[in-house]
C-alpha cells in the first residue's frame, strides 16, 4: 500500500487523530482535506494509567498510514488543552491531567505532532473545508450538552492567554438566571444547549398522548435530546417550541458574539444541530432582531456545520500543517 | 526646527491626528511612542462641506511637523471607519457620510496616512506603549456616555467584516431590560457607562442635603457624571454607591468578555474610568466571581488606561507605521 502525493509530503501521509471518551478516530487526510481512509480504536478509560490511552492513539495512527511514512499527525483530544498545545490540564473522560502528551506522542510516532482540543480542530477543519471556508473569520458555536466555542481569525483559531478563549457557553445573558456547573448563573448553555432542549421540553410535557410522551414512556425524566430532535421531526409541537426556545437563545447570544467579533460567517455544529432549519430558522430571526447596526452591515449567515464527526480529525491535521 | 532622528525615518516626522466633535489635535510622536509636540486646532462642526474638516486637519499637521517632512501620518477619527480603513462611513459631530478620508488626506499631505477609529488607535497605543504593553492580547473598555472597545491580538486591532468588531456595549446581558438607543434592550452600556452612573445617582438622590444635591442645585436634572465623580471623591455615599454599581457591571461584562477572548489584560478608558480605584476594585471582585475556571486560570488584571487624551494620536502614529 502506498499513499498517492496528495496524501501528503513527499511519499509520506498526514494523520489525524480524534480521542474521545469512547472511541479513537485515526484518519489519513489528504491535501483537500479529504478523508482517504480511517482506522478506529477503543479508549481505554479515564482511570488507567494514561501509557494505555497513548498506545491506542499509536495503535491506531500507525495502521491508518499502513507502510505510509508519516509526515506529520494531528492530535485533536477531548480535553482542556494549554495555551502553547504542548499538555492535556484535564479530560473529563480521559487519564491525562497536565500531562506532556504532545512531547510523548510525537516522540514514540517519530514524527512532528500538532495538539489541540476536539472544538477547535473541529472549527478550523470547518474553516479550512466546511461551512467557513473562503473566509477571514468564522465562529463555531457547537451545540452538546453544553456549549463549545471557537473564534478562527485567518486560518488560526484564538487561543488566549490560558488557552481558554471560546468559552462562549459561560457568558451570562440572564442575571440570576440558571445556576450552572461552573458555579456561576444565568450562563448562555443554560439556556442554548442540549440540556436545555430537554429541559424545556420536560417543563412543558402535559398529560395528553403526543409524540414525545410516547417516546419517553410518560416520563419526563426519561426524555433526551434525540428523542426531541424525533419528536419534532414527527410534528411534535411541545419539541418544536422546544427548538424554536433554544433557537431564539442561540440567536440571542450569537448577537452578542457577532458584536464583539463582527464575523463574516456562524457555524452550528454539535448533536442539537441535526435538527437544522428548525433550529437555525428562529436563531437567524433573533439575530436579526438583536444585533446592533443590522441594517448597517453585512449581518453574517448562521450555518450548519458540514463535516460531521471526522472534522475533528481533520482540523488536528490542518493545524499540524500549519506548524509545519 | 528639525526633527532628531527619533521623531521618524530619515529626518521626517511621523505624525498622529485625532479629530473629534470640537477639537484637532496633532502631534508629532517619536520611536518610543513619546509625543514631541503637538498643535490644536478646531473642527469646524458637523453641518459643513467635509473640505473644512479636512483643512483643519492638514493645517493641524502641517503646524505640527514645522520644517520636518512627514515620514507618515495616523488619522484617528471620531466616527465609524470601513473594514479597510478607507473611509468614514459616519460620525455623529463630523461632516463625513462615506467620504474616501484616507486617500482624500494621503493625496493633500503627499505621504502615506492610515485611518481608524479613534478608540482602536487608543487601544493600539495602550499596547503598544501603555497599560497593555508587553502582552499579546487586550482588552480595551472605554467608558464614556457609553462603551467603546478593541480587541488588539499581536498588535492589531480585531476590526472584522464590517470594521464593526468590539461594540461590546452592545452586548445584552440583561433580557427586557433598559431600552438602548440603539433599538435594542438590555445592552450592557445601558448598566456600565456614563450614562448609567448618572441614571443610579439620580435615582438614589434623596431629599436630605449631601454633596451630590448640592452640585446639582438639588435637581436631579442637572446631574452630570463629572459631578457624581467630584462627589465620590468628597465621601458623598449615593456617588460612590452609583460608581459600584458601574464598577460591579464592568466586572460582570468583563467576565463574558474575557470568557471569549481569554485577553492577558483589560484597559479601561475613558471619563468614567477617572474614578480610579472606586472604579476597578468592585470590577476586579465582580470579574472573579463571574469568571467561568476562575480558580484554573490566570484572571488577567483590570486595569486603568495610563495615556490619556493623546492615545488617539498617538495609536494612529502606531497603525501608520505597522502599514508602512
């Protein structure tokens, strides 16, 4: 097996590596951005020591390039990465805490390693070949649990002082709202995220047999983000208002964002995203409604993200090259 | 008169102008960011043909350089400037409706001129010469009757698609709440600015006699900021409780900023920041409370902007150069 010369430099191939909690993505991208072929691993788990997490990362870039000399690998992790890309501080669903894991990867590979956290390779990947590409600025708003953020100025994302730039889901749009994990109140992903989707959907689940009520078997407490995004592409009224809540929450702080960054395009990525228009129709009327000077300036378009769950894999390899 | 070597290329001078509502002020600035000289002039107002403007500011520049050619030229320009520095595109005291400023000025003076917004060149003069200084990153908050801002990554000022980055003012944090000029509600200058220092002292001025009542001759009416920041400084209780209410809603506007943009420092400016420490000290105490990984994070100073009303020249000096 050999890599053709788009795949990389000279012979050689460029990888990039998604870890998540679960699952280890590897993929060869070429220079498009083109995924050629993937090779999947298990993550051991967030109590062992960190050396088995490691091994299957190697695992798993080593038989994606195959008899491929690597070029160069990405590493996009689920986790809490230091300003200069060299340490994972902390993973909710992985070992590392403060560990060197660009030093070790790149050391037992061989080969130049590029890390960064899975939101931000997912936003430059989507600024380099998705939804926001042909820009200068983009914002990637993801929509999960919570809220995942990214503001990629010139091919680069921000990073900031501590590496925590983006954290767009902690700033407060509701004083005294929602109390929220990180301690504080009334944070945008209180408000805008998937645990806000199914929170307004329990809050309003009434006793009549809907569609959504069937899906959760009568019980508010069962009900989850994908049963909604069902629920309202059945027709579901209580899950379309749901939607329609969360979508008028993200055009709300989407405003606030445009305001301070003046972005020439928003990307929605993340699960609540799948429900598309019906989520961005409402976002992109609040938008609208919320942005100071909107009908003075190019207000910017709010997309879905394209690239799906590869983009991670992908963005750790655009940003690989870049540090080439 | 000739200019040192300091003062600019060859033996030129680069020279800053900042022109506002009533007033031009030029000034000649050396390598070390340092004003050598300056001259004034007056803006003839905001109902003439724009020519007189511009008379006023090459007479201004013309002064202020003497027998020294001009190596550069800053323009700082109290208005909104385009993407690309081209034009102002409108200014609440001055003639300009999307008149070609820059290279109207360029072609009259013979020599490269840059254009910007007066609150970035104070922005870009404070990290390049002031409060921010040494940093990659700031945040710059002028508070007058309202909030102006900059975002400087690496020395230059976050402009974005419409030249309309860093309206922070106009972020909502408060939903429903105070109506904003603007035409939106809730925008955070409408809790932390002049405007809003007045609004609390008003609102807390009682019958029995304090400082405040006298300033105002006992009219609430008549309040000004500068009689609430004389107040304060004289013990007046109602003055200092209406600048911890501007200095608590600093801290919490800050937090979503630096939640954003993860800025190594945060330069406040303008009248209101004249407080000082009555000022910053809730905004400090505000920041850390509100700010999302506080305990996990270096919370980056807030600060009082240190060059005053020569910043705005002296930053269009700094943007000159950078594009010379």
């Amino acid at each position: 097996m050999s890599a053709g010369p788009d795949a990389g430099g000279a012979d050689g191939v460029w990888v990039g590596v998604d870890v998540g909690g679960t699952k280890v993505l590897a993929g060869v991208v070429d220079a498009d951005g083109r995924v050629v072929r993937t090779a999947r691993g298990e993550t051991p788990g967030r109590r062992v020591d960190p050396t088995l997490v490691e091994d299957a990362i190697v695992d798993a870039v080593l038989r994606v390039a195959g008899e491929a000399p690597l070029t160069g690998v990405g590493l996009a992790a689920a986790g809490f990465v230091d300003a200069v890309g060299e340490r994972v501080m902390f993973a909710p669903h992985l070992p590392w805490r403060g560990d060197p894991v660009r030093e070790r990867l790149a050391s037992r590979l061989g080969v130049a390693l590029a890390l960064d956290n899975d939101a931000n390779c997912a936003a430059l990947a989507e600024s380099a070949y998705g939804a926001a590409r042909d820009t200068t600025s983009s914002l990637m708003i993801t929509l999960g649990t919570g809220i995942g953020g990214a503001f990629v100025l010139e091919g680069r994302v921000l990073r900031g002082r501590n590496g925590m730039a983006g954290e767009f889901g902690h700033m407060k749009v509701v004083p005294g709202g929602q109390a929220c994990p990180c301690g504080g109140e009334g944070c945008w992903e209180q408000y805008c995220s998937g645990h806000a989707l199914v929170r307004y959907a329990r809050e309003r689940l009434g006793r009549e047999p809907t569609v959504l009520g069937e899906l959760c078997g009568g019980d508010p407490a069962r009900l989850t983000g994908p049963m909604v995004t069902a629920a309202a592409a059945d027709g579901d009224l209580t899950a379309r208002q749901a939607f329609w809540m969360v979508g008028n929450w993200l055009g709300l702080g989407v405003a606030n964002l445009v305001a301070a960054f003046d972005a020439e395009v928003v990307v929605i990525g993340g699960g609540v995203s799948a429900a598309g228009e019906r989520l961005l129709e409402p976002a992109r009327a609040a938008l609208r409604l919320s942005l100071v000077g909107a009908d003075h300036r190019v207000v910017p378009p709010i997309v879905g993200a394209v690239l799906g769950p590869e983009a991670g894999l992908v963005g750790a390899v655009v940003l690989a090259r870049s540090q080439s």
